[in-house]
C-alpha cells in the first residue's frame, strides 16, 4: 500500500513549527519500522496490529492536513489509544525518537539533519493535545477494525457501505465515529451509521464523493467487498434523541439523513411514541439517494411518522416539493417540537441563522457539529466531558480496531 504525505518536498504549517512533508513510498514498511524501532527501545505498549494506525494517524496530526474535522477526527482516534494504552506524556521522547529514526529512514535523499528537531517537536506538540483528547474522551468505545461486506452504488456519486466489526461497536444512533481506509492510511474521516445497532452487529454508511475531496472518491469509487476499515470511537456530534416525548423535525440534507435514519429506527422501537415529521432535501430527484427506504419508513410507521421530500433545483416535480429547505421546514414546523438538522455546513450555518429568526425556540434546535468555528468545537468537547460511558443502546464493546471543510456526513 502506497502513502503519500504529499508529492514534493514542501512544508506545511503546523503550529508555530513547519514540518516537512516527506513521501514514503511503502506505509506498511514504514509502520512497522516504526514498531520495532520502539520495541528495541523497551517500548512494548504499542500491540503490533495497531502500529499501522497509530503510526500513519500520528503522521498525519503532525502534517497538519485536512480540514478541522479531519484533523479533530485524527486526535480522537490518538486520545482513545492513549487512553487505552494507558500512556503518560513522557511516553512521548521515545515515540517521537521512533518518528524520527522512521523518517530519516526513508525519507532518501531528501533528509537533512535539520529536520531531525523540526519532526521530534512536531510530533512532541501532537502527543500534548493526544493527552488533552485523552482526558477529554475519558473511558469509551475503542479503536476497531470493520470488514466491507457490500458497496452499493446508491445514485450517482453515493455509495452505501455495509461494515461489520470484529466486535459489535457500542455508540448510540445519532452518533458520528472516525473511519479511515488503509488505502489512505491516517485520512480519518467523520461517518455516522445509518442504522440503529442491529442484532447481527453490521454497520451501514453513507457517503457522498465531494468533488475535489481526497478521501471521499476513494471510499465510493474504490473501496470494495472483503477490505479492512480503520473504525474510530462514536462520539456524541449534537445529534441525540432529546429526552421526553416530545415531537421531532428532522431535517436532513444529503447524506445528512443517515443519523436521522438511525434515530428513527431508535424510535421505531422505543415504547415511547412521539410524532415524527423528516424533511429531507436534494438538489434534484436524481439526488435523492434512499427513496426506497423512505418510502417503506413512511408505510411501515405512518400512524405517527410523516415524510416531506424538498427539492431546491428540479422544476420537474410537483411544485408542492420545489423550493429550499429552510423555507420548507419553517413552513412544517409545530411549535413544541425538537429540531434535528444534519447536512452539508451550508445548511447548518442557515439553519443556525434563519430557524430562529422563523420562530424556531433555540432551545429546541440541535444542529450536527461541523467544527468550522471554535465555539462549535468548544460546546463537542463539553459533551465528550459529559457523556456518560454507557448508553441505553449499547450492544457491546468495541474492540481495539467525509468531509472536505464538513460535518460529519459530508465526507471529503
């Protein structure tokens, strides 16, 4: 498997530190020199099966690449191994000894003494905020492998990818977790199942190839039956059932739909009966990727459950579907109900402004995070703090295992 931290020798910024991007030419040779370069120093807490993951996602932070989902993705995917490693930050001087002694083995011909100092720091300031996503993230779901049983191409550009775990994941629907393919060791990208825990413990996601994305195309275009996914821990990304009965708007944008989906299968077995409208919009019909399995949701359940479709650019449906979605979810919207909205940053940012200003109680209104402001992000980190380490829907415990400028559903 081939990795590339990028095809010159230009620098990023990360911090007040430039580091070097190198190309490796062989990811896995690389990580397990990294391993045993750390296992000749004493250090053996690293099992070799997780050297790949903790290699590239270390590789990856201190590069700095992606947008600040992806890099948050990658700290939650080092916290929870520090965390279950059971690290300290000294541990830090002989992992970034191991990082150097690794780069300077096959970085060739571009290598200079120079960059030994520019790489230890870099890696050095990286451990200090593992630690900080360590204490953060406390006890919880583990880092995991998954294998791809299906890939079904569900429209142009969406791919449904059906996972199943080496051990049930334990998360609650609403949840996004950080995934990675190998083929892009360390490119860790926010997904949020689309089911609710299932007895035979498969995971679906749903993912949209954002033009331009690095990370994206590659898990709808070439990721296929019988592969390994790299599977972070769930996280709690604003999109939890509210306790109580009351009624819920669920707004879904896009791929934005798959939390959704999960929450109303929660729903749907809950003793607790509420009523349920989900809008969801598309540019066009041709967009609209799960028609199916929202035409069955709403015959299935449509005693307390509604289904309102929203198309911005498609003059060619009922007129009564034609418009934007904000507009469309005021028009729907009962005072007294939970708003739910998952979609692409756009929708989050308009929704954040014009539901209110529409008459939309703030306090009801629970947008997915997209960690595009410090706010945003500061109000994620207080819920990891606050969640408790078990949920009414654990099936089990994880074992240890996009996008562009998005949240979570938005893959890059």
């Amino acid at each position: 498997m081939k990795w590339l931290l990028s095809a010159n020798g230009r620098t990023r910024e990360f911090g007040p530190t430039e580091v070097p991007t190198l190309t490796f030419a062989d990811h896995e040779r690389a990580a397990e020199h990294f391993w045993s370069v750390m296992a000749d120093r004493g250090a053996r807490f690293l099992p070799e099966r997780l050297a790949p993951v903790f290699f590239s996602t270390l590789m990856e932070s201190i590069a700095g690449r992606g947008d600040p989902a992806a890099r948050r993705a990658g700290l939650v995917v080092l916290g929870r191994l520090y965390r279950r490693l059971g690290l300290y930050p000294h541990h830090g001087a002989v992992i970034a000894a191991a990082l150097v002694d690794t780069v300077r083995r096959f970085a060739g011909e571009s290598w200079k003494p120079e960059l030994a100092n520019i790489w230890e720091q870099g890696c050095l300031r990286v451990w200090r905020s593992a630690g900080q996503s360590a204490g953060m993230l406390g006890d919880g779901p583990q880092v995991t492998f998954g294998v791809v049983e299906s890939v079904v191409s569900a429209c142009e550009g969406v791919a449904v990818v059906t996972v199943r775990p080496v051990r049930r994941l334990r998360y609650t629907p609403g949840d996004a977790m950080p995934v990675c393919s190998p083929r892009l060791p360390g490119r860790w990208r926010w997904l949020s199942p689309a089911n609710a825990p299932r007895p035979d413990g498969t995971v679906e996601f749903h993912i949209r190839a954002v033009p331009g994305g690095a990370v994206s195309p590659v898990f709808v275009g070439q990721v296929a039956v019988g592969e390994l996914l790299w599977l972070g821990p769930a996280c709690e990304v604003g999109l939890s059932l509210p306790a109580g009965d009351a009624d819920l708007l669920l707004v879904a944008g896009g791929t934005g739909w798959a939390p959704l989906r999960a929450l109303v299968e929660q729903i749907a077995a809950s003793p607790v009966r509420r009523r349920v409208t989900v809008v969801v919009g598309s540019r066009t019909l041709w967009d609209l990727y799960d028609a199916a399995v929202l035409t069955t949701l709403r015959q299935v359940h449509g005693d307390w459950l509604s289904v309102v479709l929203a198309f911005s650019d498609d003059g060619d449906v009922d007129p009564a579907a034609q418009g934007g979605l904000v507009g469309v979810v005021l028009f729907h919207y009962v005072p007294g109900q939970a708003v739910l909205v998952c979609g692409p940053p756009q929708l989050i940012e308009e929704a954040r402004t014009w539901l209110p200003i529409g008459g939309v109680d703030p306090g009801d209104l629970h947008l997915a995070v997209t960690f595009r402001h410090a706010f945003d992000a500061a109000l994620w980190a207080s819920r990891q703090r606050t969640a408790t380490s078990t949920a009414t829907s654990t099936v089990g415990e994880a074992s240890g295992g996009e996008g562009g400028d998005r949240r979570p559903e938005e893959a890059s």
